[in-house]
C-alpha cells in the first residue's frame, strides 16, 4: 500500500484526473494505449488499484526494495527518483488506512446538509467488499480499516461521526473516547434539510 499511495502522490497528489501527458487517466497516470484498461477502467480508483498491485506483484522482490525503485519498476516514469520524496506521506497513510495506526484520519467541516447514504454504501461495497458496513465480526484491524475509510469519505457522503471499538470521531474533527460506542464500525448521516 505504500508504494501504491507514493505512486499516487506523485503521479496525481491523489486527484482523479480524466486527463494527464499522452494518454495517462486517473490516481496513476495508466496509460490506456500501453494496456492499463479502457479509460472508464482507469478512472475507477479500485481497478486502478487493483491493476497496479497486479504489475507490482509481478517484480521480483518488490517487498524488499526500496519504495520508489519499486515503484519505478511498475511505472516506468521518466525521473523513478521523485517517488521517493511521499515515502513518509504514503507510509502514514498506509499506517492508518489499514489500522495498523488507529485514529489516524480525522478531518474538520460543518455539519452536512446532505447525506448520500446509498451512495457511501455501494463505493464501500465496491471498495472494501460485499456487505462490508453491515459486519460485526471483524478484527480491530479490519475495524479501525473500516471506520478509517469511513472518516476519509464523511465530508463526501455526508457523514458527522463515525464510532468504532469504544472510539468516536465527529465532523468536528476530533477522536475521543466513548464507552457507547459499538466494537464494530457505524457511522451516523447528516439530517435531510427539512423543505
């Protein structure tokens, strides 16, 4: 994940552009005409991901090389060095995205004037997996992933909190300790606005 988030970082600084020099779309600048995926494929951020991982696993020791090196290998970008300088970056967010670190993301915004839960839970479930929202079996890995993923879509989706494992995050932008909280990841929507 983070050669995958430096890759990111550098190629778009994590906008999905459906443009980019030639024909490069997306997270990573795929490039279409060098067989990535037809360009809807490669503005889809999980098949983006997905189709790096799979040219990421296909270098040999990629787990022990250096991050921008294997990072180069899969892109084969004209300078490989400047992957190097989001190394910090895209290992803290790796840390947090897949709880290795819990409490990792958190953001600040007004309250939400409009809740688009149907949508947040179709992108998880296309995102995370099948019935993902809905599990109450998880590790406190799989959790903290989970609720993670949660905080990072809230402002988009209109989220105000998030609760997990005796934790609560609100739109306010802080974390704090809850003993109502449930072990499994919920999260609260915004109130329509009233007509």
């Amino acid at each position: 994940m983070t050669v995958a988030i430096a890759t990111a970082l550098q190629e778009s600084k994590l906008h999905n552009y459906p443009f980019g020099d030639r024909d490069s779309l997306g997270l990573f600048q795929q490039r279409p005409s060098q067989g990535w995926g037809r360009p809807v494929q490669l503005l889809t951020p999980a098949y983006a991901a997905e189709a790096f991982y799979r040219h990421l696993a296909l270098v040999d020791g990629w787990e022990t090389l250096p991050v921008a090196e294997a990072a180069q290998a899969v892109q084969h970008s004209a300078d490989g060095s400047a992957y190097a300088q989001w190394e910090e970056d895209a290992r803290a967010l790796a840390r947090a995205l897949t709880g290795e670190v819990t409490h990792g993301m958190a953001c600040r915004y007004p309250t939400p004037t409009q809740a688009r839960g149907r949508a947040l839970t179709a992108l998880a479930e296309q995102e995370l997996g099948p019935g993902i929202l809905q599990r109450t079996d998880g590790t406190e890995a799989q959790d903290w992933t989970v609720a993670e993923w949660l905080v990072g879509h809230a402002y988009s989706y209109g989220l105000i909190s998030v609760s997990v494992r005796g934790q609560r995050w609100t739109n306010d932008g802080e974390w704090a300790q809850d003993e109502s909280a449930s072990i499994a990841p919920t999260y609260r929507l915004a109130r329509p606005r009233e007509k």
